[in-house]
C-alpha cells in the first residue's frame, strides 16, 4: 500500500501541486488503486465537514460513503456531471479514473457545492410552472383581458379579447393601449391607481361593460389590468330577465317546501333592529336548539306565531311538520276531538277509519297550541299527560299511540294571574314555563316602525296592487308618537287601509294617516262636532268599550266574556278581530 502511495505522490507530483490544489475553488478528492484518499483540498475540508488530517490514508467509504469513486476505480470509465446529496448540500461531480501505462492507479473526484443553484433553479422551475398555468388559465377564460406597464405599454392581452377586437394579442405586444383600444382609460388607471368598476366604454360598435384595476408593488403602482364583464350591455337586459326568472323559481320552489312542512316563517321575517327585539330572537335561537317546551309570551299583535315557526324553522325537527292550534278559535264540544282525533264508531257522525289528531299529525315536528290560555280545565289535564308520558289517546281507541313532539304554547294572558283564579293548572303552568319567550309590545320598539312599514307596504302593494315607494318623515312622526294597543298587526291593518283610501300617490303623507293617530299629537276639544254626531263611530267606540269591559269582567277569559255580552263565542271573536283585540 505504501508503495502505491508512493508511486501515486510520484507520479502526478502532488505535493509540488499542493499548493495549486488548495487553491481551486473545486473540491478535489484523490484515492489509490486500494480506495484510500491521498488528497483532499481545503475547499473539499469545507464542503464534506472533514479535514485532510483524518480522512488522508483512510478508506473514501469511511470516510465519505457513496462518493461513486469505487466505482470509477473499479470499471474505469468516467462519471461527468453527476448529481449527489451530501446531508443538506447539493454536489455536482466528475469522476474520473487516473491512469499510468494503460493501468488504473487511483481515481480523483472534482466536485462543487450548487445547494444554492439548486434552489434558484427549483424555484425558476416553479414560477414556470406557475407562468404556464397562468397563461393557460388567460387563454381558456370567455372574458377579455389585457394588461398594461406604468407607461400603458401593452405587456398582455388574452385570446378572447384579441377574437374581439379582430387583432392578434402577439402582434400588439409592447405597442401603447391607446392605440389598440378605443376610447381606453388603462393608460390612465396606470398613472394614478384609481379603480374603475363597472364603467361603459365604447368599443368599436359595441357598448361594453369593463373593469380597470391598478397592479401595485410594494405600495407604487406598476401597471393596470383590464377586463370585458360584458361585450354587450344589451346582454345585460336578457341576464336580468333569466336571473329574475330564477330568482322567482327559487322563491317558488322555498315557499312550495314551506307549505308542505306548514313552515311559513323563518327568522328573516323578523324585522327589526332595536335592541328589545334583537334580545329575543337571540333567546328564540337559542330555544330553536333545545329539545324543550317553550312558552311564548307577549300582548296580541306582537307576533307570538311568527316566533313559533321561526324556532321550528330554525330546530333540529325543521323537515317535521308543524301543526298549529288555536285554543280559542275550536269550541269545546270539538277540541278533545280535533287535539286527539278519534276512531271509527267512537260517536255518532264519526268518520269511517277514523281521524288523526293535531298531536299525532306533528308526529316527528312541532305542535303551536295558540290562545293556550283559553283552554278548557278538562283539555288541560290531558295536554298535562301528553307533556308528561309523550303519548295520546284517541277518542274511543282502546290504545295509546306515542308520541315524538315539542310543543310550542303561547298567551297575550297572564297564566300566574288565572292560576290564582283556578282558571289554569298549575302543574301544566309548570309544564309549559320551561323555556319562556316574552315578545315586547310595538310601543317599546318604536326604533323598528321604520322597517316595518318597508316591509309592510311591499307585502300589501303586492296584495291591493297600489305600490306606495315610502313614508314621510312627519307621518313616520306621527306613527312614533301613537301606542299601538294593537302591536305589529294594528299597525299593518292601519297601512293597508290608508293605501286603500290613497289615490296614485307612492309616498305615504301625514294627511293620509286616520284620525287615530292623529288625535295622539292633539289636545282633546269639542271643536270636531262631526265626530261627536258621527252614528257609526260613536257605536263602534261603544261595542269596543263593551268587548273591553267584559274582558276585563271575565278576566280574559273570552268565553265567559262572550257569556256576560250574550252572544256567541264565534261572534265574539269576529268582534275582536274587527277593532284588532283578538291575538
């Protein structure tokens, strides 16, 4: 070994070359014909993290695994360019064997660090890549578009602009966008960085509909890109009408789906911003969540149902039915049948088959039991068990059927006050007050008025085919100023019947609002003597009273009530709903 050593040190003259070596900006590493490295230069020391000390007359595999030198060594053929890892650093090598009389003596490894071309290149071959896709992505769009430098030099323009202007987008490369475009504002937009959005600009023979972005670099402007939303804003026209035609199915097709869920409502129905109402829907959310019995409170008027659909709406059971039920409106002789259905023969006139209840029609949904508080002491004690047990029974079934329901309760009465009076059970009181929902009265909200009438006017103009396009400030005064004993309802009713008496008039004046609202902004006089002679208003203001009184006689119970007045109880409630007093 040391012989070959010596015959290799002799032969290339390595130490007088020594210096010459070290000098290179090359890592050189050299081993004999048995594989031991007998030179490794001060920049090879630097790139492989060893010295020439250690490695000098060791195995090159000990010393750096994998160098190919073996290789070459043992066919005697040269490796050029070839590409390695050395830990994190990235080597690009030749190998090559020495010879001596046609004999193989050793091979040498010339190599150089290129991690850092490496990751230049990697990266060029990325924006490359990236280049590539952006351009396929600018040829394949429909739209327009081009793109100008800060001096409006034309840099890039798309095939389909190039299809609509009748030019090709290479051969107007560099040329200035004002020559290329007519009537061109990118120049412009380029010089001062305001965007321009949407704006008509005349091409050709065409009236187009474009946009004009700045591009910007480190905060300075560097250029503009332009595109063509529309060739033809008499496109424009023909869009609208397909998009208002499927605006219109979708609105069919979701009030279709509400129907044959009985869902009507949903939270966007609530109108109103104030702070009173936005406290409510979030505790409406909130319940719409839950699996528990909620009980909604609030004067008539206020909007009691809409909550309830809008929870149902809004709750795990959405796709469920939702069956709703007004205590007071079913007399009592057939309530027990209409809450619980019945089977066949299980009275005179009974239905063959049978009929299914309200409470087996919401299986799987919600059930709204309005005017809750109207409900007989007999219907309470069963409502009691359907709450507790989640079963029913049919009248004259020998049977029960389960039941997978939430009840929905809601009263404008106060049920603390009719449990004093033994007028409802305070077990089903305990029942129903699980999660309590009170709805404030329109004159605690008078923030909301405004958005009401907005909505309130589209929904009647649809419906008298009279559109009124607002309110005046001082009418909007009046209406602030006013109690609303009949809440949301009252004011609807009263908007619709002012469009009724309107001529072609589209904004709602002061001197169109009733006397009512009127007579809240003036002092009481005997001045209006027509009023005062008035047969038919002084009779309406003595039924209202009298309805009032008998009320507040029976203590809302509007049987009873309609007991006191000697009329009948369908009556009764005909009455209430003319002068706005039934929830």
């Amino acid at each position: 070994m040391q012989k070959s050593i010596t015959k290799l040190h002799h032969s290339f003259n390595i130490k007088e070359s020594s210096t010459l070596i070290n000098s290179i900006y090359n890592g050189v590493i050299i081993i004999n014909e048995q594989g031991c490295i007998v030179l490794l230069n001060s920049t090879a020391e630097s790139i492989l993290g060893v010295t020439a000390q250690n490695a000098l007359k060791r195995h090159v595999d000990d010393v750096v695994p994998k160098t190919g030198l073996l290789q070459v060594l043992k066919t005697g053929v040269s490796e050029i360019n070839q590409r390695m890892n050395i830990g994190n650093r990235v080597i690009l090598t030749n190998r090559t064997p020495l010879l001596e009389n046609n004999t193989i003596i050793g091979a040498v490894a010339v190599f150089q660090d290129i991690t850092a071309i490496a990751t230049v290149l990697s990266e060029l071959e990325n924006v490359k890549k990236l280049t590539s896709t952006l351009e396929s992505i600018l040829e394949s769009i429909e739209e327009g578009i081009v793109v100008v430098d800060k001096q409006g030099l034309i840099t890039i323009m798309n095939k389909a602009y190039g299809k609509f202007l009748g030019i090709n987008p290479k051969e107007i490369v560099g040329k200035h966008v004002a020559e290329v475009i007519s009537n061109t504002r990118m120049h412009i937009v380029a010089l001062d960085g305001k965007a321009e959005i949407e704006e008509f600009q005349k091409i050709n023979d065409n009236i187009c509909v474009v946009t004009r972005i700045p591009i910007t670099k480190d905060g300075e402007t560097i250029g503009c890109v332009g595109n063509i939303i529309f060739k033809d804003a008499k496109n424009l026209k023909t869009l609208a009408a397909r998009f208002h035609k499927l605006q219109s199915e979708l609105e069919f097709y979701k009030e279709e789906f509400s129907k044959a869920y009985g869902i009507k409502y949903t939270f966007e129905n609530i109108i109103g911003k104030s702070e009173k109402i936005e406290l409510v829907k979030k505790l409406a959310l909130k319940a719409a969540k839950s699996i528990s019995t909620v009980l909604i409170l609030g004067e008539s008027g206020t909007g009691k149902e809409l909550f309830a659909h809008a929870i149902h709406a809004a709750s795990p059971r959405r796709q469920g039915p939702f069956i709703k039920v007004n205590c007071a409106a079913l007399p009592e002789t057939l309530l027990e049948s209409e809450l619980f259905g019945y089977d066949e023969g299980a009275f005179t006139g009974a239905r063959k088959n049978g009929k299914p209840g309200k409470f087996e029609l919401a299986n799987g949904g919600t059930i709204f039991l309005d005017e809750i508080g109207e409900l007989p002491i007999a219907m309470q004690v069963k409502l009691l068990r359907v709450l507790q047990e989640k079963e029913m029974e049919r009248i004259g079934a020998t049977k029960t059927t389960k039941l997978d329901i939430r009840i929905i309760a809601a009263t404008n009465r106060n049920l603390e006050e009719m449990i004093d009076q033994d007028q409802f059970r305070r077990d089903l009181y305990y029942r129903l007050n699980v999660f309590t929902i009170t709805i404030p009265p329109l004159r605690e909200r008078i923030d909301d008025i405004p958005p009401l009438c907005d909505i309130l006017l589209k929904k009647i103009g649809n419906k008298v085919e009279h559109w009124v396009n607002g309110i005046s400030p001082k009418a909007l005064e009046l209406m602030s100023k006013y109690t609303w004993p009949g809440n949301v309802r009252e004011l609807e009713n009263i908007l619709e019947r002012t469009i009724n008496l309107m001529d072609d008039e589209v904004i709602l004046m002061a001197e169109h609002l009733p006397p009512i609202l009127k007579k809240t902004n003036q002092p009481t006089t005997d001045d209006n003597i027509q009023t005062v002679f008035n047969l038919e208003l002084v009779m309406n203001n003595a039924e209202r009273m009298a309805l009032k009184r008998a009320l507040e006689a029976s203590g809302g119970n509007k049987s009873t009530a309609a007991k006191i007045l000697g009329i009948h109880r369908s009556a009764f409630y005909q009455k209430l709903g003319k002068y706005n007093m039934n929830s």
